[in-house]
C-alpha cells in the first residue's frame, strides 16, 4: 500500500479515475496558490512545466496542457487533419468508443476509419490494408494513425511494434499520433525511457495522460514535430481549453515529473494489477481474457459470481469484451485488493 495511508472501505478499482490526487501533485498545487501569477499560461509554473517535459524526453518539443484527455486527443488529431481527410485507429479505440464524436466535431469533419482486432493493437498490415484500400476522390484521404499504448484492453505496444507502425506510416505519408492517457503504465511496462517510446520510434505528437497517473486534472500534448504545433495555442483557445489559471494545469505536472511520481505511480498500478490477476488465476469458473501489461486485469466471470460481487458492493464495468474489468491507480491498497480477492475466492466456491 502506498505511504502511511489507512484502509479506505470505500476503494473501488472499477476506474482509475476514481482515485484522489497523488501527494506530489498535490503539494505542487499548494505552492503555485501562494500569491499571484499571470495569466494564460504567462506563468513561471506553465514555462517549468514544459521544460520539464522537455528534460523527460530528451528534446525539443511544443508542449499544451488541456483539461481532460478528450479534447487532448481531439484537437492533436485535429491539428494534423483538414476536414476531407481521415484517421486510421483500433475499432475499440477510445477516439472512437467514447469522445462523442469529439475528434470529427474538432477536425470539421475529419473520418475516422477502424480496424477490427482482437486486442485493440493495430499492425502496418491492417493500416496498409486500409490506407490503399481506395484512393478515389470520393473517399476521405487517410492522412494519421492513432494508437493506444496502453490499449483498451491493457495489453502494451512494444518499442519493437510502435516503430513498425512509424515506418510503415512513413512510407504511406501518415502522422502517427500516441493516446497515452495511461502513459507511466505502458512505460513502467516496457521498462523504457518516454524518449524511446515516442520520438525515437517515430511517434509524432503524444497525449500523456495525467488524470489517471495521480492528478486531479490534466493532459499533456507533446508534439515532436514543433512545426505540427503551428497555431494549436489558438486551437486551445477555440475549444475552451486555454485555462486562464494555467498554473493550477501546469504545476502538478511539475511535482510529477521533477519527483519520478509519475513512473511510480505507473509502476505501482501495474504491479497491483499482476498480483491481483495472479491471486485469481484458476479459480472455478474465472478466465482471463487478455494478458495482464499494465493496471488492467479483465476477468470473464459467471453470472452468478458478477452479481455476487455487485451484492457486496464492488463496482466494475463491463463494456470490453463482455467481462469485468478492473483497474489498478496510483493508490491501490493491498488491504482493499485483498478484499476483492477475498469475495471473489467465496463466490467461487459456492458457484462451484
């Protein structure tokens, strides 16, 4: 368990968003609040911030802060789309799933094309496949690819994939933009330097995922291309994302990242999961259904078990793949997982 904390009865690990804001970001959030500062992202805390973005990836690069994830993904993509253009991405991918619309309501228009998989990860195959499927004028012209490390089903990009994926954009003419809204999860995975895991492997721009590694609120959007970042401060503006207290966006970033929080966090979440799924392997009745890589574990329950667990109070979703998922955050307590580890053990036994 994290720092000196005492049980919480109310932890739930049905979403990573559920949790609280970790103590660095905190204390970061407590100091920018000591006086006053300009505004728009004019600030100290804003200029610190991408700076230090810029020492954790080893490069130059144009850095925004949003409020949320969606409108982070969405006006990335929408920065390297005209409105007759499309976007290549995983059928079970969150641009398509779950932001209403969100990257076509922000490109104008913008198409989003989807490839069916099996565990959200596309291949150079399947992007070929599409982006040459037609070249007609009637057709939006495939202009980006986008990809989830982690995906949605929590299984994790390798440096080996990501830079199949670059090249193969590459030599089609493609952008390939990086949904990382569980970032610190797939790089505490791979055991790999941010560096390595973007720019050196050919990814364009990258949404790092704040609000799920311990924040309270707040993505970043990295772009590597500086010259891909053209006018996107206006873009913020636009979409109501320029905060007119950015330091209240920006310096939590910075106890993340001038800490190592951030990975910690990761690191922490990702090891929960994997003693999580391994307490409940064989169990009667309980199966996997993909590969434990991150803070994710989905378990295909029986009915009778799914609702015993509701009856005792746990929440889980069920809207991937027809099984529960559970997620592990920054400040999952060994007390609480065992507890869930507990009730699912009795409710095998009576449903065997």
């Amino acid at each position: 368990m994290p720092l000196d904390q005492t049980p919480d009865p109310s932890q739930q690990f049905a979403s990573d968003n559920y949790s609280g804001i970790c103590p660095e970001a905190w204390a970061a959030m407590e100091a920018a609040n000591s006086g006053h500062a300009p505004a728009y992202g004019e600030d100290s805390w804003t200029a610190r911030a991408a700076d230090a973005f810029r020492t954790l990836f080893e490069t130059r690069c144009e850095v925004f802060f949003a409020f949320n994830g969606t409108a982070a993904n969405a006006l990335a993509l929408a920065a390297l789309c005209q409105s007759y253009h499309s976007v290549i991405c995983a059928d079970s991918a969150h641009v398509e799933t779950d932001e209403c619309g969100a990257p076509e309501f922000f490109s104008n228009g913008s198409k989003l094309l989807t490839v069916r998989t099996e565990g959200g990860k596309l291949t150079p195959q399947a992007i070929r496949s599409l982006a040459t499927n037609r070249s007609d004028i009637h057709f939006p012209r495939p202009r980006v690819v986008t990809i989830t490390q982690p995906t949605e089903t929590g299984q994790v990009y390798t440096l080996a994939e990501i830079r199949a994926l670059s090249e193969e954009c590459r030599r089609l003419g493609l952008a390939l933009h990086m949904d990382g809204s569980r970032f610190a999860n797939a790089c505490a995975s791979l055991g790999c330097s941010p560096a390595d895991m973007t720019w050196r492997a050919g990814v364009d721009v990258l949404c790092f995922g704040g609000t799920k590694n311990g924040m309270h609120a707040g993505e970043a959007v990295v772009f590597f291309d500086e010259k891909l970042a053209e006018d996107f401060g206006y873009r913020c503006k636009q979409a109501g994302q320029l905060a007119s207290k950015m330091r209240f966006l920006a310096a939590p970033w910075v106890g993340m990242l001038e800490s190592g929080a951030w990975l910690r966090n990761g690191t922490h979440g990702n090891a929960t999961a994997t003693r999580f799924a391994a307490a409940v392997a064989g169990l009667p009745g309980v199966r996997a259904l993909f590969p434990v890589e991150a803070n994710a574990v989905f378990l295909s329950l029986p009915p009778a078990m799914a609702e015993g667990l509701r009856a005792r109070g746990w929440r889980f979703y069920t809207f991937i793949g027809g099984g529960a998922r559970f997620m592990f955050g920054w400040d999952a307590q060994e007390e609480r997982v065992e507890a869930l580890i507990a009730d699912l053990r009795s409710l095998a036994v009576v449903a065997a």
